[in-house]
C-alpha cells in the first residue's frame, strides 16, 4: 500500500460511514414509502415520492422560506460586518484587542443558548417590551406574530443569526484590513489620498478575495440554520418559520408533518443536498482554488 | 497633533459603545442568572439583589418550583457533554493531522480528495442524519456517548483536516526529506519528526473540535433522545420547553454551557477566522 493511503485510511473509514453509506442509503430509501407509526418495514413506491413533492406546497414553502433567510441575513450580516470590521481597524481606536476579544463571544457560544437568550428577550413580557414601553412605545407580539404577517417571526429568526455571525465578517475583514502592507497606504497618502479615500480604493479592492470567501460560507451555512428555529419559533407559528431543513426534520423525524414519511424525507434531503451541492461545486470550488492553497 | 487626539477619542468611545450595546442581551442574561425569582423579567441588567440560588440549584440540588415545575441538576449532562467533546476532540484532531499531512505532503487522493473533505464542511449534516439512526441503532450504539463519539466527526473531521493542512505547512520539509532517506516509514516520520513541530497546530485544531462538539445540538437531539446520553445543548432546549418561566435557573444554566467554549475561543483568537474559513483568510 501507498504510503498516502495508508495515512488517510482511518479518515476515510469514517467517512464511508458517516459520508458515502449514508448518501446511497438516501438514493435507496427515496423510492420506499415508510411511516414507522403506521408501518412495519418500508416498501418499494417507485416515484411516488416526486409526485408528491412536485405537489406538496409545503415543501416549495420550506425551500423559499430557506432561501428567503439566506437572502435577509447574508446582506445583513456583510453590510454590519464591514462597517464593524473597518471600525476595529482604526488605528485611532484604544484597545482594540480586546473589543476583537469580545467579538468572539456571540460566535462561540452555542447557536441553542442564543435561541434560549432571545427567547427570553422577545417574550410578550419580556425586557425587550418593557424597555420599548418605558420609552412610549406599545409592545409588540414578537414571536406570537399572526399569520397574516409572517414577516416578524422570520425578522427575529434573521436577527439571531445576523448577531451570532456578524463579529465572524467583521473580524475577517479587519484581519484583512490589517494584512494591507503599511508600505501601500503611506504610498497612497503621499500622493495625497485621505484616509477615507484609501480605504474605499486602495485597501477594500485589495481584501475583495476576503469579503467574497466569507460572503459565501455564509451562504452556504445559512441552509444549516435549524437549531434557532427549535429553540425560538419550532417552525411556527403554524409552519411560517419551516425552512427545508426544519421541514425534513418534521417530515422525518418527528412524524407531524402532513406527509410524514421516512422515504419522503429521504427524498427532501437529496433535494437540499443537491441546492447545497450545486453551491459548491458551481461557485465555491471556483473562488477556493485548492491547489493553490496548498501546494504552492 | 490636537485633532489626532479628538479623533481617537471619539473612535473609541464609539467603538466601546457599539460593543457593549451589541453584546446588551449576553450581559442581560448573565445578569438574569444573578437575579431572585422576583426580578426575573424585568429589562434591568443589574440585580437589585444579588444571589446564587440559581447557580447553585442548577449545578448540585436542582430546584422545585411548585406548579412551575422542577429540574433536575445539570452534572449528569455536563459529564456527557464532557466525555464526548473530549472524545471527539482527541480523536479528530489525530485524524485531521493524518489526513492533513497526507493531503500537504503526498497529495493523496489528489485534488478530488481535498475538494471533497472541504465540501463535506458546506452540507446540511440534517441531510445524512436519518440513515445514521438507523446505523446506529443497527449496531447498539443509538441513544449512546459511543455513537455520539462515531458520528460527531462528520462535523469536526473537515474543520481540523483543514486546519491541520494550513499549520502543518509552516512545517520545514527538509528534516523529512533526510528522515525519509535514512529509511523511517512516512508513519515514522510524521509522529517523530513533523508532529513535534506542529504541537500548537495541534492543540487549536482540538480546540476547534471541541468547541464544535460542545455546541452540536441536532445530531445529539436525533441520536441520544433520553436521559441517559443527553448533551448539555439538548438539556438546555428541554429545560427551555418545559420550565421556560424559570429565567434565572435557565440563565444560570446558559451561562454555565457558555463559559467554557467562551474561554477556549479566547485562547484561539488569534486562529478563529483561519481556522472557520477553512484557511482561506490569513
């Protein structure tokens, strides 16, 4: 055996477990019918299952609700990130270490404790409407929202992951920020540029490669986005908050769905495989050349 | 010189501002988790009266409510969540080094290989879940730290292969060569002479496991659904569900599951943004 084999063995040992295993099990159980609470064993329904998706409106909801909160928190997340970033790299501003330190905090700590926090913020009797009373205004169903508008609901889900993800962009940039040579700048400013001038044509063209590689693993993390919706609005009120994700696990999982059914969300799950597939392979193996990351 | 000094002034204060209104909710409910029953919901962020009564039934008595409810304490949870972080972490950072030496050095498998543990960072883990119930339970280890420990690393696995290529690099190739050449296998090389060297390497890209480990809650919540190998993160979510009036005990609780990724992250500042772009951003 190939000395290279042999040290990337114990990885793809796992990987054919948890990776390769899995996917085929997916492709198989996508023509069975399965619904443990009414079934003994699956069986063979041949494309039922793309019939019923092609006619499940629900699920065509979960998908543009999905993209629907990518398409919220990713602008959000880059236009906060890059004011807070260029902030940070203000060589006017004291300790500027530690508020990077700080930043932290909203990334590490565990996407269910953010939910947890937020819940409790946004509660009916909350703090959040006891602050808004105390300066005159009347408090608001925060997650209660009826169905008419959705769009509250969906709103609070974007500012949890908008605060989690937010210091992640920002401290990006400002590292990128700082990695502009001294050299460039003092050029710039001798020929008479202003500090503002520099930064919008001198130094963000040259960290474009940065903002564009976190720009898009927060695309592509935000069809991850599921433990926010447990904690905060488990997919409601009714189903306005049930991104794909949410939906496979209702449709899979939990057996509540309409069409519940363990060969139906085998089904979901290739669907979400392949948008998240079609990401990375049409724009992120683009932007992220590999070789030249790592063998040059 | 005079407007240098007003300039930097009010760059700071705005700065420190923007950062403590940002971080409003975190310092409201650590100071929820100091507050007696009475003051829970108030928008307050200091207690009028300080107390420990939450933490202390959080972390040794559990605490009973009346009709409210009672908890149990979190020790049993916090040992799972323990146990597995620590298994998981040890175990894929050992890997990550392996596969990460390997893909830097011998190029194995060549790019489709590198392409495809970097993607395997992208996919929804939701999306493999299912069949990995029935694995699970297929081979006794479903509802078990033992299966937790196995499926964790499809999580944690491309974070610290990833990481490992990018510190593994700084590594000189020269002592290898010569090592290789006095007739040490590759296996030997890589224990005895480049792992050595990438000690730090190694001890964040555990770090970066374990953090992830630590805050994993739907793998955990679809594979461990009783007591029994319940995680600290899906403790905290039931805690939530069925005793969600108990804001003080629940910040507490926050708090405490908090602190120690909190502390870890800020050992590794330095390596965050490198280590989750995947090494792209310096």
């Amino acid at each position: 055996m190939k000395p290279s084999t042999a040290l990337i063995l114990p990885t793809l040992a796992f990987l054919l477990i948890l990776v390769v295993y899995p996917t085929v099990y997916l492709f198989y159980m996508m023509f069975q019918s399965f619904n443990p609470l009414l079934e003994m064993a699956p069986h063979f329904v041949g494309i039922r299952n793309f019939i019923t998706f092609v006619n499940d409106p629900e699920a065509a909801y979960a998908i543009a609700i999905m993209l629907l909160l990518t398409a919220i928190t990713v602008p959000a997340e880059l236009g906060l990130g890059m004011l807070l970033g260029i902030l940070l790299s203000s060589r006017h501003l004291h300790g500027r270490s530690i508020l990077a330190s700080f930043l932290l905090i909203p990334m590490s700590i565990p996407a269910v404790i953010i939910g947890l926090n937020w819940k409790m913020i946004f509660f009916t009797e909350g703090p959040l409407n006891a602050f808004l009373k105390s300066v005159g205004i009347p408090p608001q169903p925060w997650l209660s929202a009826p169905f008419g508008n959705p769009f509250n609901t969906i709103f609070c889900l974007a500012v949890l992951d908008v605060w989690q993800w937010t210091p992640f962009i920002a401290l990006a940039v400002s590292s990128g920020i700082e990695s502009v040579p001294a050299e460039v700048r003092e050029a710039a400013s001798l020929d008479g540029a202003s500090e503002a001038q520099i930064l919008r044509h001198v130094v963000l063209p040259m960290i474009k490669g940065v903002i564009l590689i976190v720009l898009l693993l927060r695309v592509i993390d935000s069809l991850k986005i599921f433990d926010i919706i447990y904690m905060l609005t488990y997919g409601g009120p009714g189903s306005v908050t049930t991104t794909l994700p949410f939906y496979i696990y209702k449709v899979g999982f939990t057996l509540t769905a309409a069409h519940a059914d363990l060969g139906y969300a085998s089904l979901l799950a290739v669907v979400l495989l392949l948008i998240a597939s079609i990401l990375v392979v049409m724009v992120l193996m683009r932007v992220f050349k590999i070789e030249r990351v790592i063998w040059e | 010189m005079k407007r240098e000094h007003v300039l930097g002034a009010i760059i700071t204060a705005v700065g420190w501002l923007v950062m403590i209104i940002y971080l409003l909710p975190f310092i409201w409910m650590i100071g929820t988790s100091f507050k007696p029953i009475g003051e829970w919901g108030l928008p307050t962020l200091f207690p009028k009266v300080i107390t420990l009564r939450n933490y202390l039934e959080v972390l040794l008595t559990g605490g009973i409510y009346g009709v409210r409810g009672h908890f149990p304490p979190i020790g049993h949870y916090l040992l799972n969540s323990l146990l597995v972080s620590i298994c998981v972490a040890s175990l894929t950072s050992w890997l990550g080094a392996l596969t990460g030496y390997a893909i830097l050095r011998y190029k194995a498998g060549g790019t489709s290989f590198a392409n495809w543990i970097l993607s395997l960072r992208m996919i929804p883990p939701v999306v493999v879940l299912y069949p990995l119930v029935v694995l699970t339970k297929s081979l006794a280890l479903y509802d078990t730290l033992g299966g937790l420990i196995l499926v964790y690393p499809l999580v944690t696995i491309p974070i610290t292969t990833w990481f490992m290529v990018g510190s593994l690099k700084s590594v000189p190739k020269e002592t290898e060569e010569a090592a290789l050449l006095d007739g040490c296998t590759p296996f030997q090389v890589f224990y005895k002479i480049t792992l050595p060297q990438a000690t730090t390497g190694l001890a964040t890209a555990f770090i970066f496991a374990f953090i992830f480990s630590w805050s994993e809650f739907l793998i955990p919540l679809l594979l461990a659904p009783s007591e029994r190998a319940m995680p600290l993160t899906v403790f905290a979510a039931y805690f939530s569900n069925q005793y969600g009036i108990l804001w003080g005990p629940l910040s507490a609780a926050a708090v405490i599951i908090s602190i120690p990724v909190i502390v870890l992250a800020f050992l590794i500042r330095k390596y965050i943004v490198h280590g989750l772009t995947m090494g792209f951003v310096r």
